[in-house]
C-alpha cells in the first residue's frame, strides 16, 4: 500500500471507530500493514503518533457533545469515548482542552482539533509540506455566508514555543483559541484550519468590523500563557480574508491559507 493510501485508510478507520476500544495495533491490521510503518508513517506526515490522533479527536468530539447537550451526564459522555470512569475521562479531556469537563461547559465551543485528511496525490513530497484538516463540517455554514469575511491567525515563532515543550505549543494555540473566542462576535464563529492556524468568520461584510475584531487580537501581542510557572509571551498574526465562502472546498481552504501567509511580511513582530 502506498503511502497516501495507507494515510487514506487509517485515517477513515480511526474516524469511524472513535467510540471503539482501538489501539495502534488494531488500525495497523485494519491497514494491513505493520504497526511500526503505520506509525512511522503518521509521525512523518502529521508529526504526531496514532495514538495522540485518536485521543485528541476523541476529545474534540467529546467537547462538541458537552456543549451541545448540556443536560447529558458527563460520565454518559466519558463512556461513549472509551472511558470508564469520570477521572479518566477528566484527565485526558485536561490534557487537550486545559481544563475540566465541567468547566468546559461552561466556555463557547471552537472546533479545536478537526479531523485531519489526505492530500491530492501529488506525491510524497507535497504529503511532508503540509498537514490537510478537513473543515468540511463547517462547509454548510460557508454557504449559508457568501460574503461574509474571515479573520485568519496564526501564531508568531510558533517552532520557538515548540522547542521548549510539545506541552508549551499545545497550550500556546488553547491561548490563541481563547484569544480568538474573546473577540469574536455572538454570531462568529472560530475554527482551526492548521497545526497553529485558526480563522473566524463573521457573520457579515462589514469590513470596519473585521478589521476591528483583527485589531483587538493584534493589541493581545506580547501577553503570556503560563507553563510550568513561566510566563511565556505569545504574539499572532491577523489578517481580514475576503475569501469567496461559496467557493469550493479546496479553494476555500487554500486561499484562508494564503490569507495568513500573505499578511505575514506586512506585521511587525512582537
């Protein structure tokens, strides 16, 4: 199996098997293939293991049904997801969102860690260049806002942040997420589109009000997340993209790209 069809295949796998008790092994098999080259594979192109995948998009989905149906037990919830406890449960969901269940409930939902797909074929080499996520979901919703504009962001010196925790950068994008919903309109809505690249869309084409929202990100630059009691200073590009929302799926997609990777030259760092 080649790899795009091995990254293909493992990843519709462990997308409809979240409820399921899976490990590494059981996608590998699925695949027909070893374990060590299933994960091998997956580090390289997503840098991120099988099993990490598999929590965090369990703890994604987890997060969509607290907020959505809050009169659900959280242990119903936990149970669904593979946990047979509320403790564990709330130990993994801390690990990802930075915070309890119950207190999650409380926070407005953003789409943190959306389902990651594979890339045209077009060769191993643009497979390493970037990692896809699919905003699919959300494509409805695109429709229904022809117009409407977009506030892309996405995190200044992010490999920096990396280089002192894996730990580090997760919490820097939870403080990017955080930062982004602050601002953001009743109407907006925040989505992840990256590793450290998120977007709003607005609910209009007021242009004034965009660059206002963006502005206001902007103004955060320099303030701190904390890890491990030391404060850690966390800038963000942002940039209004008049990005075609009924266009299609890949054009959409790759002009919010472009939209950050444009503004970039154009924005002091802080």
């Amino acid at each position: 199996m080649q790899n795009i069809e091995l990254l293909v295949a493992s990843l519709e796998y462990m997308e409809s098997h979240l409820s399921d008790d899976i490990r590494t092994e059981d996608v590998a098999a699925a695949c027909f293939c070893s374990k060590s080259t299933l994960e091998k594979m997956f580090r390289c192109v997503n840098n991120i293991s099988v099993h990490e995948y598999i929590v965090r998009r369990r703890m994604m989905l987890a997060a969509r049904e607290l907020s959505a149906r809050r009169d659900v037990p959280i242990l119903e919830v936990a149970l669904k997801y593979g946990y047979s406890s509320h403790e564990s449960f709330a130990r993994a969901f801390e690990q990802i969102w930075n915070c309890k269940p119950s207190e999650f409930r409380r926070a407005k939902y953003t789409e943190l860690f959306p389902r990651f797909i594979a890339p045209p074929e077009n060769g191993d080499e643009y497979m390493m260049q970037r990692r896809h996520v699919d905003i699919s979901e959300l494509y409805d919703l695109f429709q229904e806002r022809k117009g409407c504009l977009f506030i892309c962001s996405d995190i200044k010196h992010m490999t920096q942040i990396n280089d002192i925790s894996r730990k580090a950068g997760d919490l820097a994008i939870l403080e990017q997420m955080r930062r982004l919903t602050a601002v953001s309109g009743e109407e907006d809505v925040v989505f992840r589109i990256g590793g450290d690249e998120f977007c709003i869309l607005t609910a209009g084409s007021d242009r004034a009000y965009a660059e206002q929202v963006a502005e206001k990100i902007r103004d955060m630059n320099g303030q701190t997340f904390e890890y491990e009691g030391t404060q850690v200073p966390l800038s963000l590009y942002a940039a209004v993209a008049d990005v075609q929302s009924g266009a299609r799926y890949e054009e959409l997609f790759a002009g919010l790209h472009n939209a950050i990777r444009e503004c970039k030259p154009h924005q002091k760092e802080a």
